[in-house]
C-alpha cells in the first residue's frame, strides 16, 4: 500500500439517512475491536470489493465509499493489512483513541470519502 491506496468500506444502508451518509460509516462499532474493515484498493476494484461483500460473504451494502492510506495517516490512525479472512482485508486501527477521537476522525474520513463521492453504488450512482 501507498499513501494513495483507497481504502473501500462497504456502507451498510441503515448508514445512509435522507440521502446522506452517517459518520457511522467510519466509526468501529463494538464487533470490530477498534479495528474497522475495509478492502484494499491496490488488491481489489469498488464494485469487485461490494460482489464479495454482497455475494460471497452475504453481507448487506448500499455502496462503497473511500479513504486513503494518507487520509488515515494524518489522523494518526495505523492502516493494516489484515488478509484474514481474504486477501484484500485491511483494518484502520483506531485502538487507543478515546470516544471522542474516534467521534471526531470518523466525521473526518466521513467527509473525505464524501468529497471523494461514492466509488460504487447500488443505486447506480457510482
């Protein structure tokens, strides 16, 4: 990975309200451990990252929006490859930050991916 590599999370579709994404998006929930998952852009496209996602692991996805490894990297959160349980998993590790860090770093990477727009949408929007 580089500073440019996009880092796609799926968005789940309770996560999109009036049209607009939540923050949620980008904050680990209880499940992750502080480490939220997200695919590797140097490994795998948007919409091939959404198939697997949707198809192979039945998960549920509105779309895909992104961060870079850079984006992460200023907000001093660690990027790492995780290629358990696929290749292209990679976590952003928020672990050590308080509640309202990661509050305010997942409104952050929120509107970075935002200005960035969606990559794939189900919708047809991407």
């Amino acid at each position: 990975m580089t500073e440019n590599t996009l880092l796609f999370r799926q968005v789940h579709p309770s996560w999109v309200q009036e049209g607009r994404v939540t923050s949620q998006v980008f904050k680990p929930t209880a499940k992750d451990n502080g480490r939220l998952s997200v695919y590797d852009g140097d490994q795998i496209t948007a919409i091939e990252s959404w198939k697997h996602h949707t198809i192979t692991l039945r998960f549920t996805s509105a779309g895909v929006l992104a961060v870079t490894v850079h984006e992460c990297t200023i907000l001093d959160l660690p990027v790492e490859p995780a290629p358990t349980p696929f290749p292209a998993h990679t976590v952003i590790n928020f672990n050590g930050c308080t509640s309202s860090q990661i509050e305010k770093k997942a409104k952050y990477l929120k509107r970075a991916a935002e200005d960035r727009g969606w990559l794939y949408n189900k919708a047809g929007e991407g």
